[in-house]
C-alpha cells in the first residue's frame, strides 16, 4: 500500500451515450439508450437522463423501452467510440507511462510514474487529477469521473464515489473508515452467491468482513477467496500498475442477482458478453484463435466450451457467432449464475478470409437487427454491402448515412419501407428531419464525422454540471 493516493482510476461516464448525444446535438439532455435493438437486445450503456427512469445497463432492451419509451434508442457505433478511446487514453499517457486500460472507458494510471506529480502527496495527486479532466473535456467534449487512492482496488472505489463528472480521493489510513460502512458487493469479486453466504453469517458489510476475521472468512469462503476477501476488507492491495501484459486470453464475465433461466435472455447476455470481450481485445491490439464461453449453473457447477477458429480474429461477428454457438450447446433451463465469454491463442494479427466467415455466418444465422455490438453501424459501406440492392439495406437507428443533397445525418428510424433521417453534425445546430423511401438513390451508409469535429465545443456532455470535487 502506498502511503500517498498515486494511483488514478479513470471511468468516462455513461461513455456510449455521452458520445452519441457529443455526436447529436438532438440528444444533448435527453434521455439515450444504446445496445441491441431487437428481440434478443440488452442495453449496453445509458445517458444519465435515462437512468432517472430506472434504465441501466444489462437491461434487457423490452424493459427499458417500457421504463422510458421517449428516450432515443441506438445501435452501437464502436468505430466512434474507439476514436474517442484512443484521444482519452492519449491524455492519460502524458501523465504517466503506466497506463493500464481495461476497456474503451476505463484505465488505471500510475502518477508516480511519470513527471507531472512533482510531489507524492495528496494535494499533488489531487491537481493533477483536475487538471487530467479538464484536457479531456477540453478534447472530446465528454466527463470522466476520476478516483484517487494508494491502491488500484480503492481507486476504482473512488471512482465509483465520484460518478458522475467528479473528483473522489482516498486519504491514506483512512481505508478502514471508508469502507466499513459500504456493502460487502462493493469489494471485487464478491458476487451475489457470495454476498448470500456471508448475509446468514451476519456479515452485511465491509466492516462485519473486516472484524470477522481471516479465520472465519476462511471457514466461510475457502482458502482463496476468504484470504483475498480477508485482505480487500481491510483496503489492503498491492497489485501493480501494469502498461503491457504478456496476456494468453481475454475474458469478460458477469454474476447475476437472479438465476437466468429463460433462454433468450441467456443469449442475448452472451451476445452482450462477446461484444466487451472483443472490446477488451481490441484495446489490447490483439486478436485470437479460440471463443470460449463458461457457464456457471444455480448450483456452482461449472462447464466451459471451446470453439477453435480457422485463424486468429478481433472481429466482433466472428466472436458473437461462435459464442453464440457454443451457448446453444448448453441447457441452461435450470438456471444460470455466472456467464462468461473468453478469446484465447492470441496474436498480433488478424486472419483476412474470417471476415468473409463472418459474412457468412451472419447470413445463415440471419441475426436479429440490431444484437449488441453489431458491427457495421459505424462504418462506409463495405463492397459486399454497395453490391446489395438498395432495398435491402439495413438503417439502424443511430447509423450515419449521407445524403446527395442535404450532406451527414443519422438515422432515427425505419420501418414500412421508409427511412427517417436527422441531418446534423457535431458542430451543428439540432437538425431537420426528413424521410425517404428505403432504397432512395440519393443516401447512403457514411462514416462518422471525424473526431476532430467534436473538440472545442461546450455543453456536450450528458449530465452536465461541474460534479464532486474532493
């Protein structure tokens, strides 16, 4: 543990949506959902707007159109996100050459290591905390909520504390204090199963953990986990900041609160998972051969399942599909705990000839417009596409489009043969709605207007305001 709060945990706050309404100037203030759009779709991220009426993310998408049907509801467009990535995480490398994402949004940062902490202190932490959220609003237009701490685990915790558009420190030896109070669902890894056997032994929060002891932390959880719980409790974290890992996967997993038992809800999950996995690959610049998925059953049984591709790939189609089919290949009707989906045997590079595997799973699958981190929202038209008759195109709502005559818009929505366009830019005002006819010659698929358009200006962030400042 660190005896000043040198360690930085960044998370953009509510970032797929905030980057939407900073690309919209329609949806500045307003309430925006964005994830998978059809039967099967999970919201991925809410505006905080859309949080106010219950909307969150994981949701499945039914619900939160029941919770907030005037809020704008949008495909992904992961080309965007990446470009405003790779500028936040840009600013972050100037403070410091430790940097360790850990997804399009997040990072850890380690200030001692660089040279614009001119003291480890508390007030030298703090300034440049400030001073790394303004840059990066000053650059993208967007808020990040940003926790300080002499460790990585409290960090985060900060964060958390911080959100939205705020400053959180951790003072050193004021750990204990801190989380004593907070549930024991605060501390990393401490899932819903494990929260139930630590509630019937009367150990609701940190604190009750922490006086508990290791002993009985043992006896409850077993050797690991009561050891790493014991330790978490009591703030105590030593693990480093690491700027580049020799990793031989990437995974991401999710505990639920409640079992899922129906079976549509189980893939859409996956499909979800699939996409932050390829995320996360991506982040890291790299590819893999192998999907596996893990299923963790309402009895703590656990399986995995592998399927091995004809070459490494970070593309988002391949990993959903092959997941997808490897899910189907498990009964989960008496209840899931625990999903997971992983990359392994990665590379450097990529398998060209995957994306023609993934045009052709795609089009045996035909999956559900819209499914979580569909790709292509966010891109110009591909040969494949430009060879489609025009009828047979897909506007997905939140896609960019150009028109002949009226220049960049997005798409708001389609149905019956007619596609309803709002033309507007970053820079611009909110625009003029106009609808044409699904196969109008005159639009096209665009892709999103560059990133640069979207620095220097004001008020387009979600939320607003000037947030928590410690």
């Amino acid at each position: 543990m660190r005896g000043a709060p040198t360690i930085l945990h960044l998370d953009m706050d509510a970032f797929y949506a905030a980057v939407e309404q900073a690309a919209k100037p329609s949806l500045r203030g307003k309430p925006v959902v964005v994830g998978g759009l059809g039967p099967r779709g999970v919201v991925s991220t809410a505006s905080y707007e859309a949080r106010l009426y219950g909307v969150h993310s994981a949701m499945p998408m039914a619900q939160a159109r029941r919770l907030c049907p005037n809020a704008a509801y949008l495909t992904p467009r992961f080309t965007l996100y990446r470009q405003v990535s790779d500028v936040v995480m840009e600013i972050l490398g100037r403070h410091s050459p430790l940097v360790e994402p850990l997804s399009l949004d997040e990072a850890f940062v380690d200030l001692e290591a660089g040279d614009m902490l001119e003291a480890a202190e508390t007030r030298a932490a703090r300034e440049v905390g400030a001073r790394l959220r303004v840059m990066i609003r000053e650059a993208t237009g967007l808020s990040g909520s940003v926790g300080l701490a002499g460790s990585k685990m409290l960090a985060k915790i900060a964060s958390e504390e911080a959100k939205p558009d705020g400053l959180y420190l951790i003072e050193p030896g004021a750990e204990r204090e801190l989380l004593a109070p907070m549930p024991v669902r605060t501390l990393p890894g401490v899932g819903p199963a494990t929260a139930e056997v630590l509630r019937r032994a009367g150990l609701t929060t940190v604190g009750d953990a922490a006086e508990a002891g290791e002993a009985e932390l043992l006896r409850l959880l077993g050797k690991a986990h009561g050891a790493s719980l014991y330790a978490m409790a009591n703030g105590w974290d030593d693990r480093p900041v690491i700027a580049e890992r020799d990793a031989k996967s990437v995974s991401v997993e999710d505990t639920f609160d409640v079992d899922l038992t129906e079976r549509t809800l189980v893939q859409a999950h996956v499909a979800r998972l699939a996409g932050r996995c390829v995320e996360r690959l991506q982040a890291a610049g790299r590819s893999g051969r192998t999907v596996v998925i893990k299923v963790r059953s309402y009895d703590f049984s656990t399986l995995t399942r592998s399927e091995t591709l004809r070459g490494p790939t970070d593309d988002p189609s391949v990993v959903r599909e092959a997941a997808a089919r490897l899910i189907d290949t498990v009964d989960t009707t008496a209840g899931v705990r625990l999903l997971g989906v992983g990359v392994t045997g990665l590379a450097d590079f990529t398998q060209e000839d995957l994306f023609a595997q993934a045009a052709a799973a795609a089009e045996a699958a035909g999956p559900a417009e819209g499914e979580p981190h569909a790709v292509g929202a966010a891109r110009a038209p591909s040969e494949e596409e430009d060879a489609k008759p025009l009828a047979d195109r897909r506007w997905l709502p939140g896609r960019d489009v150009w028109h002949a005559e009226h220049g960049f818009g997005w798409v708001q929505g389609s149905g019956v043969g007619r596609v309803t366009v709002r033309f507007e830019t970053p820079d611009s005002a909110p625009g003029r709605v106009r609808t044409y006819p699904v196969d109008d010659p005159g639009l096209q698929p665009a892709d999103p207007v560059p990133l640069a358009a979207m620095a220097g200006r004001e008020g387009r962030s979600s939320g607003g305001g000037t947030g928590r400042a410690e």
